[in-house]
C-alpha cells in the first residue's frame, strides 16, 4: 500500500493552512528591518533604538504565540477544530492588513502582537486536527508532513517578500494614518491568499470531523499542571530543541557576517538548506519502513546527537561548501527531533491532545524567544561562545537519552 495513501482532503487543507502561515512568517524576514527603519526614521528614531526595535518586534510574535497557545488548544478539545483554524486565519489576515497599511511603528507593534494571539491558534489546532484523522502508526508521518509543509512556508516566503518588496510598483498612496506602498504588496498579497483559505476550510474540514461526533471528556482534575507534569520530559526536550535551533538562526546571520565574511545573499542560501533539509527528510525519517529499523525514541536521541556535531563543526570552518555541509547536518538532526517529539506528546495526550499541543507551542514559543536572546548576549562575550556551548549542550540532552531507561519505557513507544 502507498506510504502516503491516507492523505485525504481535510489533512490536505491542514497542510496548505500550516504553509501559508509560515509563508507569512517568512515573508517578513527580509522586509521587517527595511520597514521598521523606514517607519522609524520617519519618527525620528535613532539608529540604535532601530536596532532595539528590530529585535522586539521579532520577540514580540512568539512571545504573544507562548501566552496564547495553550488556551486556543483547550478550546479546541472543548469546542472542536475547525471554529478556530477559521478564528486563526482571520488573525493572520488582520496581521497582514495591517502591516501593509502602517505608518507607525507602533502600528507595526500592534499587527505583530495580533498575528501571534492569533496564529498561535493554526499551529497547535493543526496539529490536534492531524492526530484527529491519522491512526497510530500513521501519527508520526501525518505530522512530519505537516512539518515539512511549514518548513517549505519558510523557505518560500522570503523569496516571495524579496521579490514583491523590491519591485518598484510606482504605489504610494496615504490617506490619514495609512499608507500602501511597495512594502504593502507582500503583506496585501498574504492577506489574499488568507482570504482564499476560508472557502477552502469550509470546504476541506467537515463539521462531523472537526466539531468530533463525540466530543473528549475533559477527565475531572485534569489540569495544565497534570499535562505539563505527565508530559513533561517531552516538552523539555521540545523546549531546549527550540532554544537551540533559533539561538542557531539568530546567531548566524552575525557570525557568517563578522567571521566567515558572507555576504547577505549567501547568508540567505543557508537559511534556505536548513529549511529543505528539515522539509525532505521529515517524512523520510517517519516513515514506516525507517520506523522498523529505527524507533522513534531512537531517532530522537539521534537527532539531538546529530544537531549537537553540526553546531559545533560549524566552528571549525569558513569554506562555504562546509557551512553548508554542517547546516544540513543540523537541520537532519532536527527533522528526527520536531515530528517523534511532536507526535508522542499527541499520542500521550490522547483526550486533550489540543491542548498538550497547545501547551507543546507555547513551550516552543519560549524557546524561540530565549534563543536570541541569549545567543546576542553570548556573542559578546565570545564570538564563538555560542555555537560551543549550545552544542555541548544538546550532546548532553543525547547522552542523557541514551542511557535513560525511564525515557525509554514511558515515552518510547509511538
């Protein structure tokens, strides 16, 4: 039987859906800096405080993604799916106006915080809608596929920002506290494409589906501490893969700049392997031929010993074709970590599944935000600090699985 051959409509929609949003998540990279100066030059914003405000309102989305994620997955378990992938995407198009139309920076503020309330409802709703319609042993290749769908989002959408942003369309139209321009085309382009979503989950998402025939029983006393303390070591490990793999992104487009000389458009080639390489092999390393070879416990261990030896060999070249070698190395490490983790904390969560992968998001989103972070403080200390010390430490995440038995026992089998 074909590996893919339970794919049906409603897990095509959620696939498309997780795209999108990564698209608009990518979009933004190459154009947020250019955009952030040109409304803060306008308000006489100096140089610095640019810098500071750059940063922030990259912080500011997942930050907002971490408050919310949990209470949109436990409505999810309480009022159904498809309700709220709709309320999502309504979000994402309201983000989306609003950047394209801001004359403030403030504005700009306002547009990401809405985006991360939210869109930090499609990704967890998304994936509780995957564990919906897939069986067990479907489960683990049903999210790699969500996975890779958002990881092509990303490498998409910053070619897409590029070229939309950078081409002069001769727009420059402002009425009030509104202005389009050729920095709103990406943005208005996003937010078509959002509007094309509606009809499409209407369509693709049935209400017998996703409002469930019979709705999960909320057991009494199951509270977020239970889930957090049943779910614990998953969410940890899902936790420090996040702070590990944008303290990565931010770090490198510093680092490739200042040690290996690399120009913006080389930096940008090597953000665009780490996503294809995390994209293709997700559902390669699921799948259920490489599943018999390799459990999933196995090849999360792996993962995290495979990112570890990537970060840290990044250290030890400036050859380009090496750089390369080494991301895709860590990106591989990541494609065995992200749908294993994700899955077995579906699986665990069985009756509120929405909400342990809303609580999984918001975990995620705290990594996201902690990885910048200390990744610029580190590089003041040392340039190489960084990459050194994230590297020994996700070995030791690796070393810690291979010899853990209770790891093994309890969250092993999926």
């Amino acid at each position: 039987m074909n590996e893919f051959s339970f794919i049906d409509k409603s897990l095509a929609t959620v696939f498309i859906t997780l795209f999108v949003v990564a698209l608009g998540f990518g979009v933004i990279l190459p154009v947020l800096p250019f955009f952030t100066e040109r409304l803060a030059l306008g308000e006489g914003v100096s140089s610095d405080q640019i810098t500071f405000h750059i940063g922030f309102l990259t912080s500011v989305y997942p930050f907002f993604q971490m408050l919310f994620a949990p209470l949109w997955g436990r409505w999810s378990d309480r009022v159904g799916r498809k309700s709220l992938m709709l309320m999502g995407i309504a979000g994402f198009v309201a983000m989306q106006l609003l950047i394209g139309v801001a004359t403030s920076i403030w504005l700009l503020y306002l547009a990401r915080i809405i985006g991360g309330i939210f869109t930090s409802a499609i990704i967890p709703v998304g994936y509780a809608l995957i564990s919906d319609l897939t069986s067990a042993d479907k489960r683990s290749l049903g999210i790699a596929l969500g996975g890779t769908s958002y990881s092509l989002g990303v490498v998409v959408g910053p070619f897409i920002g590029g070229l939309l942003s950078q081409r002069d369309w001769h727009w420059n139209l402002e009425w009030g506290h509104f202005l389009i321009n050729g920095y709103s085309i990406p943005f208005f382009f996003l937010a078509i494409i959002g509007l094309l979503l509606f009809p499409l989950i209407n369509k693709g998402l049935q209400n017998g589906v996703f409002l469930l025939a019979e709705k999960p029983k909320r057991s009494r006393g199951a509270t977020w501490y239970q889930i957090v303390r049943d779910l614990f070591p998953l969410l940890f490990l899902s936790f420090i893969y996040q702070i590990a793999l944008t303290l990565f992104e931010a770090v490198f487009s510093i680092f490739s700049k200042n040690e290996l000389q690399y120009n913006a458009v080389t930096i940008g080639y090597g953000f665009m392997v780490c996503a294809l390489v995390m994209a293709l092999l997700q559902p390669l390393v699921v799948s259920t031929r490489i599943k018999k070879i390799i459990s999933g416990r196995k090849q999360i261990t792996l993962g995290f010993g495979i990112f570890g030896v990537g970060v840290l060999l990044l250290l030890l070249t400036d050859q380009l074709l090496y750089v390369f070698l080494f991301i895709g190395l860590l990106a591989a490490g990541g494609a065995f970590i992200t749908p294993n983790v994700t899955s077995l904390i579906s699986l665990k969560g069985e009756k509120v599944a929405g909400e342990a992968l809303g609580i999984q998001k918001s975990t995620d989103s705290l990594g996201q935000v902690i990885g910048p972070i200390i990744g610029s403080w580190l590089l003041t200390l040392n340039t190489f600090l960084p990459y050194l010390l994230t590297g020994i430490m996700v070995l030791l995440v690796a070393g810690y699985l291979l010899i853990s038995k209770k790891f093994m026992t309890v969250y092993g089998s999926d």
